[in-house]
C-alpha cells in the first residue's frame, strides 16, 4: 500500500516553463545571472569551468563552496529571485 | 553591497517616478500604495524625495509585463524571475519591471480590497462566517445577480459587514473604459464574447469590451483576477474545477502531479483530459512592496549585495515587519549621502483637540471593550462656513497630495488615500500669512514642491514656508491687459499650463518664462470642455475645468470622460 506513486510528466500546454534536468538548469541560471562569463582585466570575455561559475555562486549565495552540482545549489537555483545579473560585465 | 560599475546614480535628488500600468492581481490603490511605501524605504534615509508623474517621461518609468514585454531580457512564467530594474540613466535605464505571470500580494495570499457595499471598502476578512458556513474566498451565495462579495469582518451573521470583491462584473482597469464594468456578450471581430479573453492580444492579459460591440465602439478595460482566479497556464482568471479529471484520475484539490517542478496547478473545466484547461493555484504570492523595494534599489544605483539579510540581496524572502539593513543603508548613502534634518511636514493651521466620539455613559452594567478614542485635529474657525454650501470656488488645487478648494478667505482640504469626506474651513491668513483672501489659481510644482498662488496680476511663490515678494505677472511675459489667471496644468517637468479667458500659456518653471509659440486657444487643444472655464486643475492624473457647480474631466489622451458635480464628486458632500 505504500507504493511509490509513478509520476509522469506532461508538457502542459501554455506553459512557459519547461521541464530541465538540473544540469541544464544549472547552465542556464550559470549564464544568465553572469557566473559562466566573466571579464578580466584587460576586458577580454573569458568562459570559465562550471565547477569555478559553480564555487562563485555558491559564495555569492552563501552556501558551502563544493563547486559541485550539490543538493543545496540546485535548491537555491530554484528559488524565486530578481532577473538583474549577480554579477556585471 | 556593491554599486554599478562607475557608480550610476541619479544627478539629481528629487527622483520623479510614473506607474504605466497595473496588475489584475490587486486594486489600483494597494499597488499605487505598494510603490509609495518602496520608495519611502529609500528617502527614509537618503536625501532622495520621489515624487509621482502621471504622464511624460518619469526618471523611473514602472510596469507589468509577462514573458517577451518589450526589453531584452524576457520573464519566465511563474516563479524563478519576479522583476527587474535598469541602474540610473535616460531611456530604459532606471525603469522597473515586473513579472505579470506572479501573484501579486502583500505577501501573505490573497489582498481582497471591496468596493461598494457596507463595508466601507476595508479589505475581506478571511475566513468569514456566512450563514453558519466558514468561507475562505469571495463567494456568490446569497445573490441572484452572480457579484462575488465577501464580508468585511469575521461574521457576517452578526456583524452584517459586506463589499464585493473585485471581478469583471463590476469594474475593469486601465483601456479607455474609466474602469466601466464589462457587458456580457460582447462582440470582438464579428465573434460573441461571453466571458473575458486574451483573443486580439499578444501579452496575454484578459480584456473584455464596455459596451455590446467592440467592433463599433472600441471601449475596453482589462479584467481584474477574481481571488479564486488561477494563475498563468492556458486559462487565467478561470477559477479551479472541482473535480477534475486528469490521466483518468478524479481530483478533488490542486496537484503537481504531471509537472517536475512541484508547483501546484488544476484544470479549469472538470476533464482537463478533453479540454487541456488549466492554471496555477493561487497561493500566498510575492509582497509587491518588497520586490519593488529591491527593485528600487537598482533604480537608485544599488547592485546586488551577497548579505542574506539585505533587501538588496538577489532571492526572494518574504519578512512580515520590514526594516533595511544596515548593508543596504551603507550602499544608498555611499551615493546620496545620509538624510539631514527633520521631516519635511508642511505648516499646519493651529488647532485644538477634542474627541469625536462622546464617552459612554454609566449604565451600571459591565461596560463592552470600546476602541481607542483617536484625537482628531479641530480648525479654531467658524464651523459655519460649510464647503457643502458653496456653488463656486475660487481655487481648487492639489497640494502636498490634498485636494484644496480655496472660496474667500478660507479653505477645505480633502485627501486622495482617506473616506473622501473633506476637512476645514481653515484660514488662509493662518497657513499662508501673506496672501490675500482671494485666490485666482494656485498650483504646486512636482519637483521642487514650490507652491505658487496667483491673485489677481500678482504672483507669489513658496517654499519650504518661505514667501518670495510678490511679483507681477507681466513678468512672466504673460500680457499686460491680463487681469488674472483662472487655472493651471502642471505638465511633466518644469512646465505648467495657465489659462485666463479663451486662452492658455506654457510657463517654463526653471526660467520663470512664458515659452514661445502661445497664447493657444483652449477649444483648439482641449475640445469638449468649456472655453470659459474659471477654473482648470490636474487631479489624479486628469484634467479638470470648472464651469458653475460642475467640472468636465478629461484623460491624458485629451478625452473627455467625466462630467459632473464638484460638490458631491470631488468634495464628497
């Protein structure tokens, strides 16, 4: 009787959001808050790794710098936020 | 905290804001009031003052959009993003949006305000009891005429306390309808409507027309969201049904299964299987004022703060009794600098206290607990002179947000946010000493908050309480033959509207000069109002011209759209 209920995911017509695993999240959220692309001195646009963008969020948001993909960073991606960047190139 | 790289800021400290348009989610008045209290937050302790523009171009230009609404940087539905703001500067920067796809509150659900009724539009008390029956929403029963209504205290049965809730069959916002209600059907492109839709329009707020055919007429007004009203999805404004059907399963609440992101939704029609209808469920949604205090912050020149605790940091917490953080006070003064001073409160007339209300008498049975007794101010003048009873004033004006009516000597004063009833007779020799009793025109300029008062050929100004000498309005380079001016339009920055007779001038406020290419004729610029009026005015973001007891109202579009009585209207007599 304590069956795990099989959840099945619809796309759900009118929706604008759509269903990411947590990497893609992470991608997103990585770039679009200013983590993924940062400006040096010189202001050449470089790419930084995912686990450095990842290590500067999580010092941003105050949370364990693992630099990994952790439980605690995809909760706090998730959360509702202002769209300005963190931070500015 | 951290500021934008060069540190943006405004060059100037009287910041002038302008609210293009506005949520369905709660009414006009707690939105407007949400903004205010936002920017109080910051002139609380900076030497910023905001003052609001209805209509030009505002230094922080604020609106609700969904998704693509216009800049480069989309919304995403509900949750994730709720807003965004541009640092200082001319064009978008500066400016302030926010997420039309969230639920706009005060932060804890649902902020029902009523209209009509008996409750004196107090906001609904939930739950409330209605024939014995605990309700949590706006509800129908007990009418045949389908308003939603709720009561305004915790018991219907014993209190009798009731308004209606907002819905599209009793008012709509913003369009060209002045807030009219819908007519149900109406027709849109040669189809029959029966309900609000977001046919004909690509952001996807709910519309309805104000009369039987869109088509012929082209009045309109969008819909307010009913309390009960899903959020987002394909059916906005369309309340849940219970139950529903969904994979072949019956449910008789809101769900999240069929979604990965646990939010929970319901279908609008009881098969979502067949229809596909749905929406999110309402529920406590964001505090306005506190997203728009953190937006305002950028809108100032504040970035980002990595400080959890500070407004200014980039997520979302809902805190009941705010206070700004020392984080963010440090920021806004490392670029404004700290507030010095008292409170700027205008001068008062001198007054006495008494109590409104009579203390009980004894009755030797055991008293009920009775509200505080709040001492209200009292005028030491002839309380004879009732503004009830005049036909014509000489002035009418909005000062320091009040609403003045100026007749011989004396004046009332009525403000926009209280019960409407007006206050006073007061004299004007008490709060203005210098001016004579008769009064032509007066108005107050929105940036420097200078209150000019024309009498006769003769204009003062003051500020801060300070009269300047009087000067002659010649000197304005208004024509010698002019024996007075009759009215005054403050028109975006710096620049006013006076008319006297047939005609009207354009004064520039910085250089103390009539601008070039007037006088204009009033009839050729404002058609349909009277070219004799004796008295022009902006109030609320309209024109008024007063001829006799009543006053022509016209939009920022130049539409008349409101005639009617100054007495029962305006002073609320």
């Amino acid at each position: 009787w304590c069956h795990p209920i099989k959840s099945v995911f619809v796309t759900f017509p009118g929706d604008v959001l759509k269903n990411m695993t947590d990497t893609e999240l992470a991608e997103t959220y990585l770039k679009r808050f200013g983590y993924m692309e940062i400006q040096d001195k010189s202001r050449l646009q470089s790419s930084v790794s995912t686990a450095k963008a990842l290590k500067r969020l999580q010092r941003q948001l105050g949370l364990e710098e693992t630099g990994a993909l952790d439980k605690a960073t995809v909760n706090a991606m998730k959360q509702p936020r202002c769209g300005v960047p963190d931070v500015r190139n | 905290y951290q500021t934008f790289e060069g540190d943006l800021k405004w060059d100037h400290t009287d910041v002038t804001y302008r609210v293009l348009n506005y949520s369905p989610d709660m009414e006009e008045t707690l939105i407007d009031d949400a903004f205010a209290r936002a920017f109080k937050v910051w002139s609380d302790v900076t030497p910023l003052t905001f003052t609001r523009l209805y209509d030009g171009t505002a230094d922080i230009m604020i609106s609700f959009g969904k998704a693509d609404h216009g800049d480069p940087y989309p919304f995403d539905g509900k949750d994730g993003l709720l807003a965004h703001a541009y640092p200082p500067g001319e064009g978008l920067q500066g400016d302030a949006h926010f997420d039309d796809d969230e639920f706009w509150t005060l932060g804890t659900g649902p902020v029902v305000k009523t209209r009509y009724g008996n409750g004196e539009g107090a906001l609904c008390k939930f739950p409330f009891i209605f024939e014995g029956t605990s309700y949590s929403t706006c509800i129908t029963e007990g009418r045949s005429d389908g308003l939603p209504w709720c009561a305004t205290t915790a018991n219907y049965d014993n209190d009798k306390k009731f308004g209606f809730c907002p819905s599209e069959l009793l008012f709509t916002f913003d369009g060209n309808s002045n807030g009219a209600e819908c007519v149900f059907p109406f027709t849109f492109q040669g189809e029959t409507y029966n309900g609000c839709t977001t046919e004909g329009r690509s952001d996807g707020y709910r519309w309805c027309a104000t009369t039987s055919n869109f088509d012929t007429d082209k009045k309109y007004g969008f819909c307010p969201n009913r309390d009960t009203a899903v959020i987002g999805g394909n059916s906005e404004g369309e309340p849940c049904q219970f139950p529903f059907t969904f994979l072949g399963t019956k449910y008789t609440s809101c769900t999240s299964e069929g979604r990965g992101d646990g939010k929970l939704w319901c279908a609008t029609t009881s098969n979502y299987d067949a229809d596909k209808k749905w929406g999110f469920c309402p529920d406590k949604g964001y505090s306005l004022f506190l997203v728009a205090a953190h937006e305002f912050g950028h809108a100032l020149g504040l970035d980002h703060s990595n400080i959890q605790d500070a407004l200014m940091f980039p997520m979302y917490k809902y805190v009941a009794d705010f206070h700004l953080h020392e984080d963010d006070i440090e920021g806004i003064q490392y670029l404004y600098g700290s507030r010095t001073g008292p409170d700027p409160t205008p001068p008062q007339p001198r007054t006495t206290t008494s109590s409104p209300v009579p203390p009980p008498k004894p009755t030797g049975r055991t008293p009920k607990p009775t509200p505080p007794i709040v001492p209200t101010t009292t005028p030491v003048v002839d309380p004879s002179k009732d503004a009830c009873q005049m036909d014509v004033f000489d002035t009418i004006t909005e000062i320091q947000g009040e609403l003045h009516f100026f007749k011989d000597g004396h004046f009332w004063k009525t403000s926009n946010g209280g019960n409407g009833k007006h206050r006073g007779p007061f004299r004007v020799s008490e709060t203005w000493p210098s001016l004579p009793a008769k009064i032509n025109t007066a108005f107050e300029d929105p940036l420097t908050k200078k209150i000019y008062f024309f009498a006769g050929k003769n204009v003062d100004n003051i500020t801060r309480g300070k009269f300047r000498d009087p000067r002659r309005i010649e000197k304005l380079g208004l024509p010698n033959n002019l024996q007075k001016v009759e009215g005054a339009l403050q028109r975006g920055k710096g620049k006013v509207l006076l008319f006297s007779g047939e005609s009207f001038w354009r004064l520039d406020l910085k250089t103390q000069q009539i601008d070039r290419g007037y006088p204009r004729f009033i009839d050729q610029t404002f058609g349909g109002v009277p070219a004799d009026s004796h008295d022009v005015f902006l109030y609320k973001g309209h024109f008024y011209f007063c001829r006799d007891r009543f006053y022509w109202r016209m939009n920022s579009r130049r539409q008349v759209d409101r005639v009617g009585y100054v007495k029962y209207d305006l002073l609320k007599c």
